[in-house]
C-alpha cells in the first residue's frame, strides 16, 4: 500500500524560483489538503480539495497555488519562493472531510523545504 | 476555529498507561474529537476519534466527558515508541473552511523513559 507519496523530500530552492510539490494517493479519496510546519509548530493549513476540480484556500494560502485535476493528485505550486516559506510540507487525503464517522486521514512523509 | 486546550509537555514510563488530557469548552452538538500523533520527523498519523460515547481500537482509549467538554487519549501501556506529539483536534463543519478541516494546535509532546 503506498498510500499517500510526496515528492520530493528534500529541496534547496533560491528566493524567487517557482517549484511544484507533488502528492499523490492511491485510495481513491476524495478530501486531500496541504500543510506547512514550522519548528516547534502544529501544522497549518495551506489549501485543501474536497474533490476533482474543486480547491479552496487554508488559513494560510498567500504565496501558493493548487490544482486537482484528478482525484489521485494534488501538487502544490510555490510562484516565487521566499525565506518565509521554508517549512515542512505535509499531504494528507481522507475519504471525505474530517467531521464524520469514516475520517481517518493519512500523511505523506512530507517534503522538507529550504529557500535561501 | 476550534480551540483545544493540551498541556505542552508529559513524561511516562514504559509499559505504564498514560492519560493525556484536552479541553474543549467550545465544542458543539456535532464537533468530532479527533486525536492524531506525529512520530519525530514523520507525518502525523491517525489515533483514534469519537463524538459521544468512549472510543476503543488497537491503538489506544478516548474518553470523552458527559458534558463533551474534555476527553482524554489513553495509552494503556506506553511503549518507547508512543514517544511523539499528540495532537486533540476538534473536527466539523466550519473549522478551517466550510466542508471542515484538520486544524491542528501545537500538541503535547510524550516522552516516554525506559
């Protein structure tokens, strides 16, 4: 079972180069979402999908752009890197949203970013 | 957004049960209590959740107050690797926009002493 798979996991990316983080899953769900964690932080929400074709923005979606094109992939798309957005970056998918009965939500590994 | 309170920090020995509280004054009729822990340097991962009643599964206990205004994550017999960062999520329509989502505090982190 992969179940949810980020790439890449490490990236050195410079201040104003754009990169797309991958996240992929292969269990058919619906709900997948972005997150970004600081050290010493939970994790903040960054964008999230409740299906194909359908995004909406976190509580922190300056800076970033997403796409769901196909129920199995998510990327997340850094326009111009800053300092600021060195971070973890974890995906995560569920069945549906979290407030129900069937909302066990799985994470990637997560992609660890550094813009200098 | 949901607001759950988790002390910073717990110490337990292994193979003793721990019990990790939260608070959740602000929870309403149909808010799920959701618990997720996050191993060092990996993603987090799913514990166990409930609405009502006492939850049990492989992993773990959630007791969930009468009055729904706290629970508590229990470990029955903490292991060397429970040692993560436990996370109390109260989940629902409205957190962290309209279909509901994740919002995750900063946790309690577990240390676990052999």
């Amino acid at each position: 079972n992969a179940g949810v798979t980020q790439t890449p996991k490490f990236q050195v990316l410079k201040t104003g180069q754009s990169m797309t983080l991958q996240c992929a899953q292969d269990m058919n769900h619906e709900y997948m979402s972005w997150y970004r964690q600081d050290p010493g932080m939970g994790l903040r929400l960054i964008h999230y999908s409740v299906g194909a074709g359908i995004t909406d923005q976190g509580e922190v979606p300056n800076g970033y752009n997403v796409s769901r094109s196909t129920t199995e992939d998510f990327p997340l798309r850094l326009l111009s890197a800053a300092p600021s957005q060195t971070s973890v970056y974890f995906c995560a998918s569920s069945p549906t949203s979290p407030g129900g009965v069937n909302t066990e939500a799985f994470f990637g590994q997560g992609t660890r970013l550094t813009v200098v | 957004d949901a607001k759950t309170t988790q002390p910073n920090s717990m110490e337990s020995n292994e193979e003793e049960p721990v019990h990790l509280p939260c608070n959740h004054s602000t929870i309403s009729g149909t808010d799920y209590i959701h618990w997720y822990r996050q191993l060092p340097s990996q993603g987090p991962e799913y514990v166990i959740h409930g609405l009502t009643s006492n939850v049990n599964n492989r992993m773990a206990s959630l007791a969930i107050a009468e009055d729904r205004k706290s629970s508590t994550l229990i470990l029955h017999r903490a292991t060397l690797r429970d040692a993560a960062v436990y996370y109390c999520i109260l989940a629902g329509r409205g957190y962290g926009g309209s279909q509901g989502n994740l919002i995750f505090g900063k946790g309690t982190k577990l240390s676990v002493k052999p």
